[in-house]
C-alpha cells in the first residue's frame, strides 16, 4: 500500500483499525441464524466492518458471502439487477458449473448471460429495462440461494433505500422471501437510523423483529492513536500521536473524516519529515478543498430558502431550536415555518442531519467548507 489510510473498501487486517467486540458479535450473530440490522452514520465503517468479517476464517470456508449496495438504487428492478449481478460475480470465479446453475434457476436472467468476446469468459450483461416480471424474478433468485451447497450470508447496504421504491409492497415481497429461504441470512445496514427502526421495530411493518440490531460507534480514540501511529511510524514518517488525536477530535471520531485526513497527511510528508501545525492545518484544508466542485454544484441546486437554512445552520456548526425566534433572528431568516420546511426539504436530501434536537451538515467537509465560504471557520482549529 502506497498510503495505508484508506477512504474505501477494505483490504486486509493491517489496515482495519479495531473493532474486534463488533466483529465478534456480528460474525456469532449471523452463523448463529439472526438477520441483523446494522446501524450508524453513514461513512463510521460499515462496509469495512462486513467485508472483515467476511474474511473470517469460519464464514470464509462455511459460507458464500454476497455484499450489495442499494445506496444508488430506486426501484424493485434496480435492486433485482444489483442482488443478481453481485451473487453471479461472486460465484463466476468458481467455475462454469456454478454459471450454468445460477441460470438454469434463474431463467428470467438467462438472457444476460454472455461471453466476453476477448476473454471467453462469462458477463452478466442485461440491462434493467430487461427485468420483464421483477417479482418474478426476485423469487427466482431466492430459490437460487436454496439450491446452493453453502449456506449464504447476504449483506444489503442502505438498506433504507426500500422505502423510497415507487413499488409500494418492497418490504413485505423482501420480507416474506426472507421468511421463506432456508439457507441464507441477512445483514441489513443502513445510515438513517428513524427509518430503520420503522422498518425493524414497528408492529405494522413486515420486517417487524425479524432482525437482531447492531449499532456502530466511533473507534475508541487511544486504539485508533495507536492504529495511526504505527501506520506512520512503518512509513518512516514523523507524526505526533497529538497530530493524530487532533484530527480524531476535530471530525469527532467519524471515521471516514479521520482516515480521509490522515491519507492527505500522509501524502503530504516526505519519508523522516516531521510534522508540523503549518502541515497539518495545510493537509485538512486541502482534503476538505478537494470537494470545492462537488459542494458549489450542490448549493447551485439547492432553492434560496433551503440555502439561507443550510447557511445559517453551518455556521452554528451545531445549531438547536432553529424555529425560534432567537436563531431566525441572528441568521435572518424569513420565518419559522419557511425554516421549518427548508430544514425538512435538507434533512429529506440528506444535506442536514438531525440528532435529538440537534442540527448540523451531514457531510463534515461540506460545513467546514461553507464556514471557510462565509468567513467563519477558525483555522485555530486546524493549527493555525
């Protein structure tokens, strides 16, 4: 690895950091029969976390495992294309047998299966305008995963996105697929934690307590010091583990706004170069710059009543009782109702995050860089 501090993905144990009480539950839970639901903020370490249990020894040689993210997916068709085309990539290394089973079961796919004309091999090539009869099809797949000579564990990242399909019976079609197969479980993970609790923990919904709950934290700060700096100190580069706590505390502990520093940290020292404030402060502002484009075409998107909230509430930093006169009047805005649909509009759009009674930018990048856009972001924060 050129730079151990990954954005994405996993890799191996040596640059996972912790969550060894997590793996342990998740990993007994799943070969133990329980669906689960996994929940925190986006971007904390989910997909990191299911890949490494994946790589343990017991599911490795017990288990085929499948990792879906429905994140970008709207409807039923979308999600079938997904979930088909993960467990035919997944199984396409085992060899044409398992090619030749998955469609004989999956007849309604079978037009996608085709040969790569250079290299012979097989490609799952079907568009999703394809998916003629998406129940039907889903149904196919389910019994597909019966037939199989391993159990299966399945994962389904953002698993909320179901209750945004158009297709109004998504939840109770999945969940009494689900309730049927004899050989697979379920990881559901997912990012908005109100609508998974509906989902999961509501008696009129049709996954109620069909799912063992599972949240993830923050990393413990003195465990993740200790992963970073022996990370730096392998590389030859002198980094003070106060460097490190400073980045932890600043993104309060969010993982992927930590790694995402401490990778531009990285890249910014030479082997035996010693860190400093001034490249510290240099190498967080250049990570959150590196978004400037993504972030302006946001806001250029955005009405002007939800950009006067999204304005008002980033400079808070972390803003409460934002109906109240007393917010309304700092930040002039136009009235309590227009704040109170502007914040809803954000929050729908994931743009906002609520937390109690707490607002703040979901994306930790994109408050910072609005606070540097209207001049009230401290660089004494940075190290300046």
């Amino acid at each position: 690895m050129k730079n151990p501090f990954l954005v994405s993905g996993y890799i191996s144990q040596e640059y996972f950091c912790d969550r060894v009480e997590e793996s342990k539950n998740l990993i007994k839970l799943v070969t133990n029969g329980n669906n689960v639901v996994l929940v925190s903020p986006r971007r904390m370490g989910k997909t990191g976390l299911i890949k490494h249990c994946f790589r343990n020894k017991k599911i490795t040689t017990g288990y085929y495992t499948f990792f879906v993210d429905i994140y970008a997916t709207s409807n039923l068709s979308e999600f079938i294309y997904k979930l088909g085309k993960e467990i035919f990539d997944s199984l396409k290394p085992k060899g044409k047998s398992f090619v030749d089973s998955f469609f004989t079961v999956i007849s309604s796919l079978r037009a996608g299966f085709k040969l790569d004309e250079r290299t012979g091999a097989p490609v799952f090539d079907i568009g999703i305008g394809e998916i003629k009869s998406p129940e039907f099809t889903l149904e196919e797949i389910f019994q597909y995963l019966n037939t199989t000579d391993k159990p299966c564990i399945i994962a389904i990242d953002e698993f909320q996105q179901i209750a945004k399909y158009p297709e109004k019976n998504t939840e109770a079609i999945l969940r009494t697929h689900i309730q049927k197969t004899t050989k697979s479980n379920f990881i559901f993970s997912g990012s908005q934690r109100h609508i998974l609790h509906e989902m999961f923990f509501s008696a009129s919904k049709p996954f109620y307590q069909s799912a063992v709950l599972q949240s993830l934290d923050v990393i413990e700060k003195k465990e993740y010091i200790r992963f970073a700096s022996e990370l730096f100190k392998k590389a030859r580069k002198d980094v003070d583990a106060i460097f490190i706590e400073k980045a932890y505390d600043i993104f309060e502990g969010h993982t992927f706004y930590v790694q995402s520093v401490l990778n531009q940290l990285f890249s910014e020292l030479d082997e035996d170069e010693k860190c400093t404030n001034e490249i510290f402060a240099k190498a967080v502002l250049n990570r959150i710059y590196t978004y400037e484009t993504l972030f302006s075409e946001i806001l250029n998107l955005l009405p002007d009543r939800q950009k006067e909230c999204l304005y008002a509430i980033a400079k808070e930093g972390k803003a409460t009782n934002i109906t109240g006169s007393s917010f309304i009047k700092k930040h002039a805005q136009h009235s309590s109702s227009s704040v109170q649909t502007a914040s809803r509009l954000l929050l729908d759009k994931e743009i906002l995050t609520k937390n109690g009674s707490e607002y703040a930018v979901y994306d930790r990048f994109f408050g910072f860089w609005l606070q540097a856009y209207f001049g009230s972001l401290s660089l004494l924060k940075f190290g300046y």
